[in-house]
C-alpha cells in the first residue's frame, strides 16, 4: 500500500513538468521520448539516491523525536501527578494549620482567662493590704493625736492648776501645809 502511493506521486511528480511544458506550446511540435525518459531517469535517480542516503537520518531523526515527544509527555505526566500530590499535601497541610491556629488561639484565650484571674485575685489581696495599712496608718494617726491632746490637756491643766494654786496659796498657807507633812513624816518614823 505505502509502495503504490509512493509510485503514484512519483509518476505525478514526474508527469506534471511535462504536462507544463506541453501547455506552453503552440503548433505541431512533437513529443521528445528521449527526453522524457532521460529526466525521468534523472529524477528517479535522484530520487532514489536520496531516498537512500536520507531515509536513515531522517527516520531516526523522526523517531529520535517522537521519543523525545513521548518521554516529555510522560514526564510531564509526572510532574503533574507529583504537583497534584503537594497540592493535596498543601490543602491537608492549610487544613491542619487552620486547626492548629484555632487550638492555639483558644489555648491563648484559656491562659489569658487565667492570667485575668490570676491578675483580680493580686489585685484584690493588694486592696485588702492597702486598706488594711491605710487602716493601720489611720489609727496610729488618732492615737498620736489623742496622746499629743493628752499631753496638751495635761499640761494645760498642770498649767491651770499652777496659776489657781499660786492664786490660792500663800506664803501663810503654804508654810502650814509643809509642817504638817513633817509632822505626819515624824509620826510615821516613828511608828517605823
């Protein structure tokens, strides 16, 4: 079948210069034979010699690049079932970061519940501290107050009463007063 096409567009290819060459002429011009059959011959030569010396490069050429075709297609195949894979492995990958974030991020609103209440417990203990000091600070405040008032009254009192004695008591009255505490010192020896 490949040697009857070959055949056929060889005799085509060879016909049509022919054919050409007979449409161009006007009159009665004969056909030259020898001619025809010394570029048919020409041709076929040609052919022939070329059919001989190429067909070897040019088939191994041909198949030397449907190899090339087909491995490139197999490796492309490759790539994109290796590319489909870490696609799945990214996809898994995002997947278990969401899941990873969302437990990370729960985890920190847990410590910082904790932190919170960790935070209102101290602050709570440094208010009863304080205000048990500022209790403390209060009360010894009004104690040194009523003591200086104590010592002030008192002496104001010694004060008053020093005036009113010196008011009251005379010479006359204070030498009465001293004999009859050595008196009563007497009598107390002498009980002694």
């Amino acid at each position: 079948m490949k040697k009857l096409k070959f055949v056929l567009i060889l005799i085509i290819l060879v016909a049509l210069p022919l054919l050409a060459s007979e449409s161009g002429h006007t009159g009665h011009e004969h056909f030259d034979w020898i001619a025809f059959w010394g570029k048919t011959f020409n041709f076929l030569v040609l052919v022939g010699a070329l059919f001989y010396f190429l067909k070897k490069p040019i088939v191994n050429a041909l198949e030397n690049r449907s190899k090339e075709i087909k491995e490139d297609i197999v490796s492309r195949e490759k790539n994109i079932a290796n590319l489909k894979k870490e696609m799945a492995e990214i996809k898994k990958s995002l997947a278990d970061f969401e899941v990873e974030r969302e437990k990370i991020r729960k985890e920190a609103e847990d410590i910082g519940k904790e932190e919170k209440e960790k935070l209102l417990a101290v602050a709570k203990q440094e208010v009863l501290r304080i205000e048990s000091m500022a209790k403390e600070e209060i009360e010894a405040y009004i104690a040194n107050e009523v003591k200086n008032l104590k010592l002030k009254i008192g002496d104001s009192m010694i004060s008053d009463f020093k005036n009113k004695a010196k008011i009251f008591l005379n010479d006359e009255l204070q030498k009465k007063i001293i004999d009859r505490n050595i008196e009563l010192c007497g009598e107390v020896i002498e009980r002694s």
